[in-house]
C-alpha cells in the first residue's frame, strides 16, 4: 500500500465543475489521491501505483479525468510532488 503523504503547494484547477487557482493541499493515501484548495475537497481513485527507483507514480481517474503523480523521494529524507491531468 501506497504510505500516506500529504504536500503543499499551488494548485490550478479549470473543468465545468470546479475552477481554483492558488493554494492547495496533495494527499496521497492508500486507496485515493486527494486535493484539498482550502474549501473543498477533489478525489481519485488510484488506478495503478509502482516505484521505478526514487520515484513513486500514481495512475489515478476521478470526475475531474486522469491524474498522474509523481512522488520523487530525495537523499536528504525530503519529497516532491507533481500531479497533472486533463483538468489540472
């Protein structure tokens, strides 16, 4: 199982449903992948999670499309995060 992370940064949100630009909160858990903007909460369900060496990858689909994150572990027991989709 995935180890939850939580990481904060910004985040740019443009679909139908939901339009956020600014400040955002990225949890990734054991069975979704989450992003929380201050006001409201965004789901994925992960699809597909693997390591290929300092990286950890998340496949995930939600009603906002696919996401794709990337976890880069690094020397000094830091992590960063990148996740993009369709909408993202």
């Amino acid at each position: 199982m995935p180890k939850p992370r939580i990481f904060g940064g910004n985040a740019r949100i443009k679909s139908h449903a939901l339009t956020y630009e600014g400040p955002a909160t990225l949890y990734t858990l054991a069975k979704g992948v989450y992003i929380y903007t201050g006001s409201r909460w965004v789901k994925w369900e992960i699809e597909r999670n693997w390591e290929q060496g300092m990286v950890e990858h998340y496949k995930c689909e939600g009603k906002l499309g696919e996401l794709s994150v990337l976890v880069q572990k690094n020397p000094k027991a830091s992590f960063d995060a990148l996740a993009t989709g369709e909408e993202i």
